[in-house]
C-alpha cells in the first residue's frame, strides 16, 4: 500500500497490506538503520537482518537495490560545500567485513568538531578524504580490496581497478538507477522499469551551487578534482551510457512514448498501479557485463 507521510516530518510508514512487513527500506521510511549513508557493503550485509529485527521473524526476500548518480566534479564540490558549512560524518560505520573501520583505516582529514571553513586545497590535499572517488566506493563491494585497508591509505593500481569493476558490475545489476543530470529520462525509466507513476514531474536543476563554484575556479583546480575522482568520472561514463541503453530500449517498446514523454508526472494522484516484479525487471537488468 502506499506510504503513510506526515507533514513536517522525515519518516513515513511503508507497509505492505494488512500487515506490518516493510516493502521500501530508505532513510525516510526506517531511519538510518544500516549507519549513517551507508553504502553497498553495508547494506547487503545489514538490511536482511534489520528487518526481520523489525518484524519478528527471519523471512526470505527479494531485493531491489535503486541509486542515483551525479556528475562528479559537481557531487565533489556540492560536498565540499557541505562540509565547509560544519557537516561530518561522524554516525557513519563505515562496516565491512564484520566490523567497522578503525581510526587508522579510516584517519580524519581534520582536528575538532569539524571541518567547518575548510579551503577547497585543504579539502583537495587530504589524501584519505572520504570524498574522493565516493561514488565507486560506495557502490563497490569493498571486501574485495581487504575493506577500508585497500581503499584510502593502502590504495593502488589494482586496488583501483577491482573497485571500479565491482561498482560497475553492482550498478549494472540494479533494478534502476537514474542521473540527476537527465532527470526526465530517469524519471520515464522509472516508470517504465516498476510500472509505477509519479504525480508530478522530476525537476531539473541546471543552474545550481556547485556549478557557480565551479565557474569559479582555475583550470588547475578542475585538473585536480578530476584527478583526485578519476574512478568516479570513469564510471559516470558507464552509468550514462547505460541509462540510456536502457532508456532507448524501454522506448522502442512503449507505442505510447510520444504521450508518455509529454504528460510524464501528469497523473490522478489516488491512481494505484499494479505491478510484476519478473516480467518488468527481466529486461531491465539482464544486460551483460565483465569489469575490465
């Protein structure tokens, strides 16, 4: 059934009917349950045993990881931001293995309460800066690199590429991940992929912060960025070109895709759509494919 939302609060209800089983674990239907922002280590090996804590018992499910991308020089400077703000990550576990990362896995970029005022080549110069190649590691099993050991200060060429193979291989056999970049597409390839409508349209946000701090700075300072994210601009690439495999298949089979693309977000928001987990995943994340 659809999920219960109160207004002026980040948490809703999502159960399935006539009963208390949760079909969308997020952070705004069960909390931070897995750690704070936890990533794909973390949570295959944490959602299965917090639910059944939640619903009493051990029960056997399917399930259907979603994610969303950015392009990563603007995801970089968008945290960079955030972080000369005053925000930490401090509830993260960063849990691999069985257990979490130790101060030395893991160093701080900085003493005190926080990184607040930090410069941009403060932030560029911590060489075990959570925020470099985020996306790959977080959607990395990282397990195989030997877990925070081979990603931050034992990080090497070959620790690189099984990362990166591994978060490609992840990211191809989602159900669905979409693009902040090409919101529309993401949104259709949605709806297209679980057969469910959103009633309004996503928005695209061409003009934002990061992209003013981009403007302003040195071409060096790009270099840089790129450099120290090269991981992640490689498998930004991968992502567009897939999502728009992807899209273009899901197109070609949609006779109604000119009304579709024109009216997406324009439906009755009491409608319910039913849907079929085999017959509208099969296709949408069968594609072949061997990390390199």
């Amino acid at each position: 059934r659809p999920c219960n939302c109160q207004r002026a609060r980040k948490r809703c209800h999502c159960f399935r009917p006539h009963s208390n089983e949760i079909w969308l674990f997020s952070r705004y239907s069960t909390g931070w349950k897995c750690g704070l922002h936890a990533d794909f280590t973390e949570l295959t090996a944490c959602v299965g045993g917090e639910l059944d804590r939640h619903e009493g018992s051990a029960v056997h499910r399917r399930y259907f990881y979603i994610t969303l991308l950015r392009e990563p020089v603007s995801r970089y400077l968008s945290e960079y931001r955030h972080v000369k703000r005053g925000a930490t990550w401090k509830g993260s576990r960063h849990w691999c293995q069985g257990r979490t990362a130790t101060a030395t896995e893991v160093p701080a970029c900085y003493t005190g309460d926080s990184w607040r005022g930090v410069t941009l080549e403060e932030f560029m110069s911590c060489p075990w800066n959570l925020a470099n190649n985020r996306q790959t590691r977080m959607l990395a099993d990282l397990a195989l690199v030997g877990c925070y050991n081979g990603t931050l200060k034992h990080r090497t060429a070959e620790t690189d590429r099984v990362l990166l193979a591994s978060a490609k291989r992840n990211l191809a056999a989602m159900a669905y991940f979409g693009l902040t970049e090409f919101q529309k597409i993401s949104q259709y390839v949605f709806e297209e992929t679980f057969n469910l409508l959103f009633a309004v349209p996503f928005t695209q946000h061409n003009a934002t912060v990061s992209g003013s701090t981009l403007a302003a700075l040195s071409p060096s300072q790009v270099a840089h960025i790129k450099r120290l994210n090269s991981l992640d601009l490689e498998l930004y690439e991968f992502a567009k070109n897939l999502m728009f495999k992807r899209f273009e298949a899901l197109k070609k089979r949609d006779t109604d895709f000119e009304y579709r693309w024109r009216h997406l977000g324009e439906v009755a928001r009491s409608g319910v759509t039913e849907f079929d987990w085999d017959s509208n995943l099969e296709d949408a994340t069968t594609e072949k494919y061997r990390g390199k």
